[in-house]
C-alpha cells in the first residue's frame, strides 16, 4: 500500500486533499451544530478548513514553488477576502446572502478568521504532500 501511495504525484495527493477539505467543511458547516459541536469549532473551524482550501487551490496551480511560498500566497488571499467584506455594494451584498456567497466570500469581517485561516493554511502547509515529497525523495 505504501509503495502505491509514494508512486502518486503530488499534485493528485494535493488534488485528493483538496476534495476531502471542502467535504470536510461543508458537513462540518451543515451537521456541526446538530452533532452538538461547540460554536467555536463549527465556525472557526471552517474557517480553518476554508484557509487548507485556499492553500491547496494555490498549490494546484503554482506546482513548482515551494511550500512556505504557496503558504505566504494563500495567507494573502485569505486576508484579502476577509478585507473584502469591508467593502459593501447592494450587488455583492445580495450575492453574501446566497449559500456560494457566503462559503466564497463570507458575510462578516472578522479578525478572528485570519487567524483561523493562519492556522488552516499553516496545517496544510504541514501536511502538504509536495513538501513530504521534497524531503522524503524515492529512492
């Protein structure tokens, strides 16, 4: 089973991870509550999960750069999407209130989710498995 698991590119690895982040968070959004889960961990845990999305997506697309770029990149992107619900128009209001308006862009400023993307983009940068690959190479 390992041998199968070291022949897969990382990209996939990444792809696959990619996938179970965003199941992982959407039931974690829907059933959180109901699964008798704390506030804390349903909300900032997705967005923790949110933040591992963005660096996965960020990593699918810049194959080459290495990881703490990727994590550097994607922390970017969170901010600047937490920045962005600052800015208000009845067009973009209206598109939060849907249910991809609000997993894409969220509702609320909140200082609080930079963190929690910090540390989602900080596990998955951990976890990435182009980074295990450039340290552990086949041999």
């Amino acid at each position: 089973m390992r041998k199968i698991i070291q022949t897969r590119s990382p990209q996939l690895l990444r792809l696959a991870a990619l996938f179970f982040v965003i199941v992982l968070g959407l039931v974690l959004r829907r059933f959180g509550y109901a699964a008798g889960l704390p506030f804390i961990v349903v909300k900032y845990g997705g967005s923790a999960l949110w933040g591992a999305m963005v660096y996965l997506l960020v990593a699918l697309f810049v194959t080459r750069s290495r990881p703490a770029v990727i994590a550097v990149t994607a922390l970017f992107i969170a901010i600047s999407v937490e920045l962005f619900r600052l800015y208000h128009t009845p067009w973009l209001d209206a598109f939060r209130l849907t249910t991809a308006g609000a997993l894409l862009l969220g509702r609320v400023f909140s200082l609080w989710n930079m963190l929690a993307y910090a540390i989602g983009i900080a596990a998955a940068c951990a976890f990435d498995p182009a980074r295990r690959a450039a340290t552990h190479p086949r041999g």
